[in-house]
C-alpha cells in the first residue's frame, strides 16, 4: 500500500516537473517573439515607410523559397503551438495546487512572494485577453478605432493610440505593466526550472535576468504608445 502511495506520488512530481518544463519552453519561444516584435515595433519612430516598409518585408521574408507570408505563418503556427502549450499546462498545474490544498489557509500570508509572483495567474489571463483584442485590432479584424483606413499598418497604429483614441494607448500602457510584471516572475521561474538557480549567487543572476528581460521588453514596447499620445510619433 505505502509502494503504491509512492509510485503515485513519483508519477505526480515526475509529470509536475514536465509542466513546468513545458511551460519555461514555451515561455522562452515567446520572450524571444516579443524582443523581435519590440524591437521591431521601434521602426515607427523612423516615420511611416521605413515602419510600413518593415512591415511589408514581414511578408516577404523567405520568399522566393516560401510563398508570400509563409515565414510568418510558420511562426504564428509555432506561436499558437506554445499558447495552447503555455496555457495548456498553467491551467494543469493551477488545478494541481488547488486540489493538493482543498482546504483553504485561515489566515494568507505571502511572505517572500512578490508582487509579479502573486499576479502570474490573473496577469495571465489579462494578457491572454489583451492579446485577443490586440489580433483583432491589428491583424485578423484590422479594426480602426478613429474610423479611419485601415489598410496601411503605420496609419492604422497612429490612428489607434493619437488624437481621441489616446485612452486606447493608455490601455496598451496598462497591458506593458502586465507585461512586465509577467515577463519579471516567468523569466525568474524558468531559470529556477531548469535548474539555474541552485546557489544564492546564480539565484540574484535569475532575478537581474527577470529585471533586465521586463524592463527592456515592456519598457521597449511602451515607447510607442506613449510618444503617440503624445504626438511625436505621428502621421
Ligand atoms: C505597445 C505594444 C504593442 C504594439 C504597439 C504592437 C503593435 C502591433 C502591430 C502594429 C501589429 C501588426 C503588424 C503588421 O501588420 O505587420 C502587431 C501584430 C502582432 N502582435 Fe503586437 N504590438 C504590441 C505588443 C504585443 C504583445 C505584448 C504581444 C504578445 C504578447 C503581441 C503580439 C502580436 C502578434 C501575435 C501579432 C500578429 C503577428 C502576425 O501574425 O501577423 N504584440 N502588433
């Protein structure tokens, strides 16, 4: 009886252990989608054909071997692959820790947790939903929210956060918060499963690597909301 509590509980630790590797994984394929689309984004300070220009090669890239936008299919495919992956296993592991504590704590201290670390869950699901409006906005809707055209990518992204839209861009501002605090914990988590964080020395390299990849990232893509509101990116 005690051999099978073990081997069950072997079975659960071992699987445990490979949601968190699934999740650092895809956790790592997205950190390096939103350094190059950061970055990328960053185009919209040199005016409206070198960002529209960057656009265009998005669609062309690996052309004439891959048809027009196949490279980016390739990636919406692998980053749709790591969303059902990444979300997939939160949700795996969010039930795990809830059935192993079925009674609640009287009192919930949360004593050496930080702020990013309490907010992954919820911050999670925000960005999930930021992520849905942001597609429908910008790529599969393509809606403009001035009522303006919506077929050249640097005027749709003017148009969306300038002028009366400007509350739009202090959304997008609010969801890079998210970002940030998300990005700050998950790197600092991914080190700690693949097992970098094993000395208080490679632990404090963990947490600067959880600093410098939210800050660079979130404050990279809050450069271009904010300076569309107000008014330096325009068009
Ligand atoms: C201030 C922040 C952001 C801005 C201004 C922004 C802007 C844009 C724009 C303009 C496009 C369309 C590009 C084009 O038509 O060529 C786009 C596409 C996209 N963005 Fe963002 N983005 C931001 C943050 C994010 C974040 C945080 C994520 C993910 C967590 C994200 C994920 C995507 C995805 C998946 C696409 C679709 C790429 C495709 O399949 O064509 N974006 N973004």
């Amino acid at each position: 009886m005690a051999t099978t509590e073990l081997v069950k509980g072997v079975r659960a630790t071992r699987s445990t252990i490979a949601l968190k590797l699934a999740m650092a994984t895809s956790g790592i394929i997205f950190i390096l989608f939103v350094l190059l689309h950061m970055y990328g984004n960053l185009k919209a300070f040199s005016g409206h054909d070198a960002y529209n220009t960057y656009a265009e090669h998005l669609r062309t890239l690996g052309t004439p071997m891959l048809p027009r936008s196949g490279a980016l299919w390739v990636i919406r495919v692998v980053l749709i692959l790591s969303l059902v992956v990444h979300v997939g296993s939160a949700v795996a592991l969010w039930k795990r820790a809830s059935a192993a504590r079925s009674t609640k704590y009287q009192v919930k201290k949360n004593v050496a947790s930080s702020l990013s670390s309490r907010t992954m869950r919820w911050g999670g699901v925000t960005l999930l939903l930021f992520v849905i409006w942001h597609l429908l906005e910008f790529t599969i809707g393509k809606i403009n929210i001035s009522g303006g055209a919506t077929n050249d990518p640097y005027n749709l992204l003017v148009d969306s956060f300038s002028g009366t839209s400007w509350w739009m861009g202090v959304i997008y501002l609010i969801a890079m918060l998210c970002l940030g605090f998300h990005l700050h914990h998950g790197t600092f988590s991914a080190c700690q499963t693949l097992g970098l964080t094993n000395s208080a020395a490679s632990r404090a390299r963990a947490r600067i690597a959880g600093w410098v990849v939210a800050i660079v990232i979130a404050g990279g893509f809050s450069l271009v909301p904010l300076f569309t509101i107000f008014g330096v990116i325009t068009k």
